[in-house]
C-alpha cells in the first residue's frame, strides 16, 4: 500500500483535492462523490451527480438547510 497521495488542486496549486464521500437514499456509501480543494481560500470542487460531473459548484454550509420562511 503506498501512502494516501491526493491530487494537487490545479487551481491555486496550494491545497490537495480531498475526496468526499456521501451516503445514497438507501443507506449505501457512495464514495468519491465530490472531490474539494484543502485550501480554504480557494474552495474549488467537482462532485458528480447522476452521471454528470459539475464544477465549482457554490460550496452549501450547513446553514443553508435551516428551513425557509414562508
Ligand atoms: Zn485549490
């Protein structure tokens, strides 16, 4: 096994892209479903989603989930 060497981000060159993985609807690890650069000043991420790959999406804190005012 050689060490974990991640990607360097090809952006800012400064930060490594980390791979991030999420849960499906079913409970099942779906992993390396987005990649997202270490450096937080750069914050550039890919993530795939239902066959298609997207870029530098608009990275969503947590904070976005509190629910909507109506
Ligand atoms: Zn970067």
């Amino acid at each position: 096994m050689e060490g974990n060497v991640f990607p360097s981000c090809l952006k800012c060159n400064v930060g490594q892209l980390c791979p991030l993985s999420d849960y499906g609807s079913q409970g099942a690890a779906v992993h390396y479903k987005a990649w997202v650069c270490s450096n937080p000043t750069c914050g550039f991420n890919m993530k795939i989603r239902n066959g298609d790959i997207y870029f530098n999406e608009p990275i969503a804190s947590g904070a976005s989930h509190v629910p909507r005012m109506r």
